[in-house]
C-alpha cells in the first residue's frame, strides 16, 4: 500500500513571539490566545502522530477518467475544476476548447454535456471559475462579462450581465470573482496590481464582495499583492519588475467565512463574510532560500519552454529576473472539505518529489501534513477522497479520484 509520509518542520513561525520562551525548552505543541476579542492558536507541532496522520493512496487510484485522444468526452484540454456530487456523480467544468460543463456516472462513463460555446443562454466564452450551490452550477465567464446560473436538473439557465453594473471590463477597473459565500456573494480582487512605489514593495490591492442580484459591491480588507522593484517612477526611464515567487496575499469565501492567507508566513486569518477579523492561526515554518542553482535552473527552463519566436525576449527577460530571498509559505491554494478542514497547498521546493497540502481543523488546529503526487492539481476534497487534474508527461490531462485514509486515533 503506497504512502506518502508527512515530514514535521520544526522551524519556528514568526521566532519574535516566543522570543520569552526558553531556548532549550521543547514547544508546547499548541498554544493559544485571546486578543482584541480575536482568537489565536499558533500550532508548534502537529495533532496527527504517525499511526493517526492521513494519507493519499497515491499508487492506486480509485478512478481514472479521460486520456483517450479524439474521443470528445473522454479529452480533456483545459479543465479547470473537477468535483464529486452528492449523487456520487463526477462534474467536469471544461474551460474552453469547448467551454462547457461534463458529467460522469460513479464508474466514470460519460452521462451527459451541459451548456457549451456561444453568447446564448448557457453558453460561455471561457469558464473562469465555477462553483457548486445545492443543485446549481455557477459559471463565471470574464469574457463575456457575465455569470451564468445553470441548473444540473430541470430549467433554464439564469444570466447575470455584469456590464450593466460597469463590472465587466477586467482589463480596466472592474474585479475578477475568484469565490463564492454561502449567501451567494461573490469575492473578487482587481484583475490589475495596485499602485507601486519606488524601491521595493508589495502593491496593495482591495478585496471586495458582490451581492449579484442588487450589484452592491463593498470593500472588505486591503491586501499586499506581489513584491515590485521599481527604478525611475514616472520617467522615461521607469523600470518595473515583479519579484519572481514573491508572497502574495490569496482568500477564500466560503459558506460563512472569509480565509485570507498572506504567504510571507503561515498565518491565516478567519474573517466573517463582512471582513470582521474572529480567528487568527498559523503553523510553525522554516523558510527555504532560494539559491543560486535554482535561479539558474529556472532561468534556463523558461527559455527552454519559450517558443522560437519568443525565446530571445525571453532570455533577457530572465537575465534582469529578480528572485525573492526565499520561497513562499504557501501557494495560496485553499479548499476547505466537508468537515470544515482547511487545507492549504505549499510551494513545491528544490528536492520535494511530491506536494505537501497543510490541513487546519475548523477551529484553527494544524492536524498535519498530507502529501499529493505533484502531477496532480487538487481541485476536491471530501470525506474519503482527493479528486484532481492529473498531467502525464505527455501533457494529456486525466481526472483521478484518490481514497483519502484517515487512520482510527
């Protein structure tokens, strides 16, 4: 039975809030705090122990579905979210190429097609996002500024013209809606960086809420986007480079809760849907530098991977690349499953075979680290399963349902 093993940082989260605690004293494996009426647990050490931790079963997935090139339903080009129904059903978002919605029986044969390309009723351009609400599939299509209801059962699809409220331009101003609260507000951030300054700084950007039906739109929190080096603001010699695997500030709405998750550390706050701050947790972390052989590699892999055509841009592109001291706590992929668990996805580093997903219980808790194949890009997690994208070395694109196993404590 194939296993990936979590293995247990013991580097210590922002070292200067335990700066009273003795230097040769073990950390208590959680502590926890009131301030301001805001919860803060910090975990040291993990609650799962090796006979309790969960596991993929990496090497024997419970479904495979797709990898047959030129048969449509079963070709997968750009899938952007896969998930299970309630009925066991597989529901495929295809993001274009055709843009349309798939869906699968238990054992992964294909059922049904729903919607597709065009600018009707239940047509898309390019599904951006999708979310799930009962017995509705939401669509998100930029392109087309709008977002669609879509029924799986009986009815007609619903639209919603986000140019009617001057949201729709997302090359301009208007936000791009990244989630979903359980109220049926969206969250979005600009589609554009902030404003940036000279010297080197993070641009901030705002997160914003949208109530659809009226169009009321509120400004939650602002956050510190990508890192920026800039030289000669406003002249004819103004420079402006992103700092390569800067942190950044990713949230998360979901049912009643806010998630916002800056990864310079591995705190994350929990906020209510109106920005309010109730919840503060983090994880102990050790930052992992990033050397001059990585920068090398990178640097040659994207010239590698440009197109002819593109490839001398490339190279001076990535011979004035500015590269962050360290890489990132996180990725900012967040999912929280059906128990209330978040989960976050860290930043694959140099010698890593696999990738690591953080799991946080409902209260805040690290219960431990569960390890994913990293061909596999994670769009689901339930009970007792991790759905995903796989990508062969090939590029061709599968869905695969893996049995989560969670050992008896």
């Amino acid at each position: 039975m194939a296993r990936l093993h979590t293995a247990t940082l013991t580097g210590l989260l922002l070292p200067s809030l335990l700066a009273s605690a003795c230097d040769t004293a073990p950390p208590e494996p959680v502590t926890t705090r009131d301030s301001a009426d805001v919860a803060i647990t910090l975990s040291h050490l993990p609650a799962w122990d090796v006979d309790t931790e969960w596991y993929v079963e990496a090497e024997m997935p419970r479904l495979v579905v797709g990898g047959l090139v030129g048969q449509r339903p079963y070709e997968f080009t750009t899938v952007g979210d896969a998930r299970i129904l309630d009925n066991g059903q597989l529901l495929v978002t295809h993001c274009s190429n055709p843009p349309e919605l798939r869906l699968y029986a238990p054992d992964g044969s294909f059922v049904r097609t729903l919607g597709g390309p065009g600018s009707g009723p239940g047509q898309c351009n390019f599904i951006l996002h999708s979310w799930l609400a009962t017995d509705t599939v939401i669509l998100y299509d930029p392109s087309l500024a709008r977002i669609t209801y879509f029924p799986l059962g009986q009815g007609a699809p619903r639209v919603l013209d986000l140019d009617a409220a001057g949201l729709g331009d997302v090359e301009d101003s208007a936000p791009l809606w990244t989630s979903r609260f359980g109220d049926g507000t969206l969250l979005g951030r600009p589609n554009r960086p902030g404003p940036v300054v000279d010297g080197w700084s993070r641009a901030p950007f705002p997160y914003v809420r949208l109530d659809p039906e009226s169009f009321q739109l509120d400004t939650l929190l602002q956050a510190r986007g990508t890192e920026y080096v800039v030289e000669g603001l406003g002249t004819p010699q103004e420079d402006v480079r992103p700092v390569l695997f800067s942190p950044f500030t990713h949230a998360l709405a979901h049912g009643g809760a806010l998630y916002v998750a800056d990864s310079e550390s591995f705190w994350i706050d929990a906020r209510r849907p109106d920005g309010t701050l109730v919840r503060r947790f983090g994880r102990a972390w050790e930052p992992v530098r990033i050397d001059r052989r990585f920068r090398q590699r990178y640097q040659e892999q994207q010239i590698t991977a440009a197109t002819t055509s593109q490839r001398a841009a490339t190279r001076r592109e990535m011979a004035r690349a500015v590269f962050a001291d360290h890489f990132p706590a996180h990725e900012g992929e967040l999912i929280v499953d059906p128990e209330g668990n978040l989960w976050v996805m860290h930043v694959r580093v140099p010698g890593e075979v696999d990738r690591g997903w953080s799991v946080f219980s409902s209260v805040g808790r690290w219960l431990g680290d569960v390890r994913v194949p990293v061909e596999l890009r994670v769009t689901d997690i339930g009970v007792d399963h991790v759905v995903g994208v796989w990508r062969g070395e090939d590029g061709v694109q599968t869905i695969r349902v893996y049995d989560l196993v969670k050992p008896a404590g």
